[in-house]
C-alpha cells in the first residue's frame, strides 16, 4: 500500500479550480465578438419579447448631433442611459431604449456649403431642395457612423429603428407642434433685439451661446442736460458701455431712483481729449471718484441731483446733428436694472441691441408717448453687420461706406473706432479704456454675437393661455413636479425659465423645418385648419422639402391663394425640433410611453434639451414631457484642464476601446462622480483597468470552483455561520444594488460591489473556504454548503454587474451556462427574506476584529520568516473583552486564520503579544505548528496531529484519508 500512496499525485484528487474564463480579458478583442453575437441573435428583439407585458420604463434619449464621430463626452452619455435602461429591464420592466439623432441646423448646413465654396458652386444658385437633399445625406452618413461606435461600447437599443428628426414623419409632427402654438396665438412675430451671428446670418437662442474671455473697447459718454431742469442746463449724464457701436442706436438713459446721484465740477484736467475744468457733470456718487480717476481729472462735488430732477430731464443725443441726424429728446427712464456696483450709476439704453434695454423702452411707451417721444425703435444694423440709415453718419451715407461691426470672419469691424472718433469729434467722449470680460458667442462657430433687433417669431413667456396660466408659469410648475438629480439641477433650470425672454423660435437658414404658417404683412397668422391638415399631410408624405417645393403656397392655401398671405420661409429654431421629439417618439411609437420617466444629458442641457422639452411640451400640453431629470457633468483631463486638441490631451472612447475594451472605460464611468466634472487620463484608466482585473480574477475563481457544483441545496438552518453570514451580506447588498439604480448612484454600487469582491469574498470567504472546497470528502455539508453559497454569489454579483459591465457579465454568464441565451435576460435574483441574520452580522463583526489581529500577527512573522505559510502557525490568543470572547466561543479561529491550530486564553498577553490600537483587549503570539508536535499533511498542506492515522494513507491527515476513500470508491482516485 506504501507503494500505492507513493504514485498518487494528491493534486488531482483537490476539487481545484477549473475553468476556460481566461485570467485576461482581452477585450479589445472578445468584446466585438460579443457584439456581433447580440447582433445576430437579435438581442433587442428578445429583450422585448421577454418583457411584454411587463411595466415600462422609458429613458427618452436627447438625441447627440449627426455630424462627426463620437467624443467622450457621448461615450459617458451612452453610457450612462445604457446602465439605466439595463438595470430597470433586469428589475422587472420593460426597459425599452430607442436611440435618436438631431439632424437639422447650421453645423451640417455650413458642412455642405464648404463643399459647394469647395467646388466653385453657389448655394444660392442651387435649388434649395437639391441642398437639402445634400444634408440629409450627410447627416445619414454620420448617423450610420456613430451607430457602430455607439454599438461597440455595448449599448443596446433600437438602432434598427431609431428617431430621427429629418424622417418625415418627425418633420410633420415637428410642423404640427409649431402649429398648435400658432393656432393657440402664443406665435407671433415681432422686433425684438436677439443675439445675431453675423458669420452665420442668423437669430441665436440662449442655448446656442456660450460665454467666452472677450476685449472690448470702453468708453464714458457725455449726455448733455437739454431740458426738464433748468438748474442743472449744460450739465452731462455720463453713461458707460463696453459696446461703443451701439451708441447711434441710443434712445434713452436708465436711472435708478435708489441710487444717490452728485453733481460734480472739474477741477483740473490731465487729458488729450474730453472735460475741461468747469464742466459739469452728473454720476452715482458711489461711482465718481473712480470714474474721473479713469479720466485724469480732479474734481469737487457741487451737490446732490434727486431722483424728481433726473425724472424731468431731457438730454441730447452726444451725435445730434452728425449726419443730419440724431436730433431727436433722449429722456432718462427709471430702470430696476441699474447698479452703482460699476460704470456711472446710468446706463445707455439703446433699445433695438439689448434685451434689459428693449423692456425699460417698451415698459415707458405710454409715459413716452405723452412727453411726444417717437417709440419706434431703429434697425441701426443689418444682418451683415453693416450700419444702416438708421445710424445716420456711419451707414451707406457715410463716404467711405458704412462701418461694420463685426465681419464675416467674426473679427471686429470699424464701427467702434468711428463711434468713438465722432463723439471725440462731438466732445461727448469723457474717457475710454479697455475691458477682458466675459460675452456671449455662437455655440457653433465660437465668434462674437451682437443683440440686434430684428423681426423674428416667437413664442410669448407671458400671455394668458385661456386658464389663468402662461408658459412660464406652467414651466416653473412642472418643474416644481419633477424629480432632479442631482436636486441642484432643479435651481438651475427654474432661474433659467424665471427670468428667460420670448422663445425666438426663427432662423435664417435653410436646412431644418421650416415655420410653417401663413402670415399677412403686419404678421397675424393665418388659422386654417384646412391649410394646416394639407400642410401635414405633404409633410407626412414629403417631408418638409414640400413647404419649398414648386407651388407649395397654391397647394396649401388651395381655394384662399388669392388671399393676401405671405408663407414664411423661416426654419425652426433646432432646439423646436428636439423639443418635439417627446411627441413623435414617446407618444407615437406603441412600445413607448409618454410622459418619459428620464431625461439625462450634460448639465449644458438646462439651457438645451430640457429646456426646449419642457417649454414645448407645457406650452402644448400643459405639463413636462419626463419624471425625473439626470444631468453629468464634462469630462476633463487628469489635471482638471478642458480637453484640446491644442493641448494634446483628448481621450478618444475608440482608442480606449481598441486598446483596452469597451468595459475598462464603463467601469470608469461608474467610479466617478459623474454628476459633477470628472476627470480622465492614462492614470485614471490604469486604476480602473486594476480594479477590473481584481473583479475579473474574483468571477473567475467562482466559475472554476463552480466547475465542481452539482447543485446540492442546503437548507438555511443547516449551514454554517460562515455561509449564512454571506447570505446575509447577498441580502444587504441587493437592497443598497437596488437602492442605487433607483436613485442613478452608480458609483455607490460600483464602490460596494468592488469591496466585497475584493475584500470580503476573495481576502476573506473565499481565502477561508478554499480548504473546504478543494480538500473535503465528495459528502462534506460543509463543502456541499459552501458550493451553494459561492453559486448565488455568482449569480447574484454576475448579474448586478451585467447593466455596468455587459460585456464581462456576459462572457462569465455564458461560461457558467452555456446554454443561456444571455445574461442580459435575467433577473436580479431574488433574495429570501430569511436570509437577512443582523444579529449573525453583529456577532461576526466582532469575530472578525479578533481575526484582524490574528493575520496581522501572521503578517508581521511571515515578514520576518520565521514562518512562510500561514498554516506553519498556530496562533496564541489573549483575550481580555468579554464580549469577544464570547463571540467566538464556538468559532475555529485557527479555519477563519487560515492556521494548522488555534489557542485561546482569556488573560493578559505578554508584553510581546502582538496588537492593534483599534481592536484593545486582544493580542496574539504565534508559534509554529513543528514546535506544536504537529505534522504537515501531503494533501491539504494543513498541520495536523493525526497524520498517519489511516495507514492506507500515512502521510495525510484523517480528514484528507477519509476524502481519499470516498474519492476512490467513485474512482476518481
């Protein structure tokens, strides 16, 4: 027999992990063959079939722009909406993800116009169809694109059918949205100064404007007193503006009556131009001193001007008669806009170039009227950026041609610099300068804008819509209603819709939906709704190329084209267009549901998607279009600076990807706060790529082991502590998992899921069982126990990842089942209520304090070599809590140290006890198993006293023989 034992390579009688679920991923890899796998078996479909009637979920996707390939900032997005939807699809609805595209707008229109300058062709000599036919195309082309790229990072959807907002049907219901307001008469056309691009020769919504450092001329004008107080006659108000060229359009000044005003004398003066001593002049008094410091002059204060004096005031324009023009009274108007934090305590108010300047004109019509003041407002600039007669001495009658003020390159024109040299001519300039401040620029092409007053349509903010309510109002309810996350995004959008203007919805484009209705020359709008039935029927057939087709005013207008209506050629503002999707997504797709439960984008989407969604819906039906709203934020580089390619620090989602799969940048996705600005870059990756390898390694190990499961249950009350103390942490976890996709806190999952693989199931679980699992006999309940507990941990962590890492969870489910369809049609399991033990947790907490300082002790000695595995130690333990002691008293210590042997003293240490300051009344010495008297065993490696015991098998222990006999008689020995 000692022959016998000598040939047995025990190895292989060890339950030992088996698996083909390699330790590296290679996802790079793997995952477009996952990919083509969820393609070719129609996953989606099968999503949907497994759903039916189920409840639905419908995360409403803001369509990214069809114009390029993906930047990080959609890989974040997709991202995101793909764990959301995937979670609520595994917890019992139907989850159902329908992708879309914004297609319309001046970036694509733009592209094709460079293709036309390209080939030496006029957009404007082509056909406007033939060039909307040349967008479509390009947008379908980047659409096709960014399919492939959104597929590859694993996001399911419906991209067979996806939204689009240039299918014709979708311009129809586009077109049919606008006409509900303009039935309803919230449309209107008016003058109204907008934010103009003069490179682009269009209108600007707030939402297509940012903010960007800008240098701008400064200059302090000089308002003579004409009229109205006769005390004060050949005195100045003195005005600043960072904006000199709108000084031909000036109508009036602003005051406030809070503001203490002074008249001041100078003095002395140290200037080129401008003040001599003796002029006088008014300012806030909290601004003077700094305004003629600016000008180099001294001063003395005559006296106080009252609030009455500046009411009754009529200046003169600082250019009248310059031209033969700007003869007319400027009057000083009480505006609650006005500081004395900055500038002179007055502000220039030129009514046709400022939206603040427009309201104080328009507020004082009635007032103006009575002092005989001409209201109208002047069109000083066209939509070129050129001076028009309106601002007589700069526009076509000036002899070198009018000034401009900014060109088409959306550099600066002349028109500050004649501006200012006429008002130096004129004497009215008081001082200039320069100023780095922060104004406004077209989203798109990055240059300056200017406010421009020009007839547009809007829609009103502020008209009774019939039940005593506006579309601010309503907006502001509804947003009130809805559910924010983060909730400061809720403070946000309401100070946006609380103080936002009319809604421009017309551009001076081509390529877009366009503003469908018939107006006459004073604006009022056709309501017909014959004419609007064939319009949308055309535009259903057609698409909206029909409202610029040959005849397309005789065919709506049918019998009324004699009628004196005039169709608007205008295109719908971009933001109408994907504020509309809600309607012919949400309500019109069967599989859908309107309102959505989520919106989620980039924080830059409150004054975007979630604002023209909520302004479009409660304006046509009277409530938001979404439950809750989701907002990230940008993604920077690893030193928190914006990504450029200037700077050379852009992370491209494809590259990662292709070097290190489409997991490693989700699972970054769901470690970072992503509700606030996060940061990226080759060290943020490799941290993720470590945490993933950890994740990685823990599912693997599960998946050899359960290579030996035959699926024994055992009941609860049978298995050890140990087993129901994980089953009580499953169902702690389910509950914070759950918690977590309800509230879209990710990175709490994220974070709990990676310390429980890492820590409790891999340094700890695990590290204790592997003996049981590898060495006990075929029969052991213990084994048997274990087996079933590392089987619902597989299941349960495999599938709560499945929404993060769909490509890993895939490949470990498939690996466990191979005749599963796909991890993707599960469930989260469900978690027994009588699993959850809170007094096992407790005791096992304190169990584990005595165990921190046991490996610690290990730790310290392995250091030193005095021993090299843990199971050369038997651990001595002193223990002076009472309450430790008693948790333990019926505990292995030396099973959960991973020792041969354990002692337990309830006393004192010595003074060489091993300890730690966080667990007091607990220390360990170690001593070696050899000095013990006992023996390692050939099999199980464990020391043991009764090695030998079985003389079929003298060199291993009794547990290892009596494995051994059991093994055999199956033979498999």
């Amino acid at each position: 027999m000692t022959d016998t034992v000598k040939t047995i390579d025990y190895s292989k009688t060890l339950y030992l992990p088996q698996t083909e679920f390699p330790m590296r991923g290679g996802l790079p890899e793997k995952e477009p063959q996952i990919v083509a796998r969820w393609q070719e078996m129609d996953l989606y479909r099968l999503l949907r079939e497994d759903a039916a009637g189920r409840p639905k979920y419908v995360l409403h996707d803001g369509p990214p722009y069809a114009n390029g390939t993906i930047h990080i900032g959609h890989a974040l997005n997709k991202i995101l909406k793909d764990v959301i939807t995937r979670s609520f699809q595994m917890r019992g609805y139907d989850s159902n993800y329908v992708p879309g595209w914004d297609c319309h707008g001046l970036p694509i229109e733009w592209k094709i116009e460079e293709k036309y300058r390209g080939a030496g062709k006029n957009k404007d000599e082509v056909p406007i169809n033939e060039f909307r036919q040349e967008c479509r195309e390009f947008a379908q082309s980047w659409i096709d694109v960014q399919t492939q790229e959104f597929l590859r990072l694993g996001v399911i959807g419906n991209f067979k059918q996806p939204y689009t907002t240039m299918n014709f049907h979708a311009e129809a219901r586009i077109a049919g949205e606008l006409l509900k307001f303009a039935m309803s008469g919230q449309l209107y056309r008016g003058s109204k100064p907008v934010m103009w691009s003069v490179v682009e020769r269009t209108a600007l919504a707030e939402a297509e404007v940012e903010y960007q450092d800008y240098e701008s001329d400064m200059i302090w004008v000089k308002f003579p007193v004409v009229d109205g107080a006769p005390e004060l006659d050949g005195a100045c108000v003195v005005i600043w503006t960072t904006t000199p060229w709108t000084i031909p359009g000036n109508r009036a000044v602003a005051y406030s009556p809070r503001i203490a005003y002074g008249l001041y004398e100078v003095t002395a003066a140290e200037n080129d131009f401008g003040p001599q001593p003796g002029e006088r002049l008014i300012f806030a008094d909290a601004l003077a001193e700094e305004s003629f410091a600016r000008a180099k002059l001294d001063f003395k204060r005559s006296g106080p001007v009252a609030a009455e004096q500046l009411a009754a005031m009529v200046l003169a324009h600082p250019l009248a008669g310059l031209g033969g023009g700007y003869k007319f009274s400027v009057p000083l108007l009480a505006g609650d806009h006005v500081t004395d934090d900055a500038g002179t305590g007055f502000v220039h108010t030129a009514p046709g170039h400022g939206r603040e300047d427009f309201d104080t004109w328009m507020d004082s019509g009635k007032e103006l009227a009575a002092r005989g003041i001409d209201t109208a407002i002047p069109f000083a600039v066209d939509d070129a950026g050129f001076f028009t007669k309106d601002a007589p001495g700069f526009g076509p009658d000036r002899e070198e041609g009018a000034a401009r003020v900014i060109d088409d390159n959306g550099k600066k024109g002349n028109a500050n610099k004649v501006v200012i040299e006429a008002l130096i001519g004129k004497n009215m300039l008081f001082a200039r300068g320069r100023l780095k401040h922060s104004y406004p620029h077209s989203w798109r092409s990055r240059k300056p804008v200017i406010f421009r007053n020009t007839p547009q349509w809007f829609v009103y903010m502020d008209k009774d819509l019939g039940d005593d309510t506006t579309l601010r109002s309503r907006a502001l309810k509804a947003i009130d209603e809805t559910r924010f996350v983060p909730a400061a995004g809720q403070t946000r959008l309401r100070a946006m819709i609380e103080d936002r203007p009319d809604w421009v919805l017309s551009r001076q484009r081509a390529w877009g939906v366009p503003i469908c209705v018939f107006s006459d020359e004073d604006g009022n709008v056709l309501k017909d709704e014959a004419v609007n039935a064939r319009i949308l029927e055309a535009f259903e057939q057609e698409g909206a190329d029909a409202w610029f087709a040959q005849g397309a005013r005789e065919r709506f207008l049918s019998e009324r084209a004699d009628e004196p209506w005039q169709m608007v050629t205008d295109i719908l503002d971009v933001w109408f267009d994907s504020g509309s999707t809600h309607s012919f997504t949400l309500e019109d797709r069967p599989e859908l549901k309107w309102p959505a439960d989520v919106y989620l984008e980039g924080s830059d989407q409150h004054r975007g998607w979630f604002h023209s969604s909520l302004l479009e819906s409660c304006g046509t039906r009277g409530r938001a279009p979404y439950d809750t709203v989701v907002t990230h934020g940008f993604t920077m580089d690893e030193a928190g600076r914006k990504m450029s390619k200037s700077l050379g620090n852009v992370v491209l989602p494809q590259e990662v990807t292709t070097k290190s799969g489409a997991d490693i940048l989700r699972l970054w996705v769901m470690t970072t706060d992503y509700w606030e600005d996060q940061r990226l870059g080759k060290n943020v990756l490799q941290t993720n790529i470590d945490a993933y390898r950890k994740l990685r390694n823990t599912v693997r190990w599960m998946l050899g082991t359960l290579a030996h499961d035959e699926g024994e249950e055992i009941p609860l009350s049978d298995m050890p502590e140990l087993e129901r103390l994980m089953l009580h942490r499953l169902a702690e976890l389910d509950q914070l998992v759950r918690s977590g996709y309800d509230n879209f806190d990710f990175k709490r999952i994220t974070r709990a899921l990676i310390d429980f693989m890492v820590v409790e199931l891999s340094a700890f679980y695990f590290d204790i069982r592997k003996d049981t699992l590898y060495c006990d006999a075929p029969s052991s309940g213990k084994r048997k126990a274990a087996l079933q507990v590392v089987r619902h941990l597989f299941d349960c962590v495999t599938t709560w990842l499945a929404p993060m890492l769909p490509f890993t969870a895939e490949e470990a489910w498939c690996a466990r089942y191979p005749q599963a369809r796909s991890v993707h049609l599960e469930q989260f399991p469900t978690i027994p209520a009588d699993w959850r033990n809170e007094a096992l947790a407790a005791k096992w907490r304190k169990i584990r304090q005595v165990r921190s300082v046991m490996t610690g002790a290990l730790e310290l000695e392995r250091a030193n070599k005095t021993i090299g595995s843990s199971l050369e130690a038997v651990p001595v333990v002193y223990i002076t809590d009472k309450a430790l002691i008693e948790a333990i008293a019926d505990i292995d210590l030396a099973e959960i140290s991973i020792t041969s042997d354990s002692v337990v003293r309830s006393k004192e240490a010595p003074a060489s006890g091993f300890s730690l300051r966080e667990v007091p009344g607990v220390a360990v010495i170690i001593e070696k198993a050899s000095d013990r008297g006992l023996h390692k065993c050939a099999r199980s490696w464990r020391y043991t006293a009764d090695i030998g015991s079985d003389p079929a098998y003298p060199d291993v222990s009794a547990r290892d023989a009596a494995a051994l006999h059991e093994l055999q008689a199956l033979g498999r020995v």
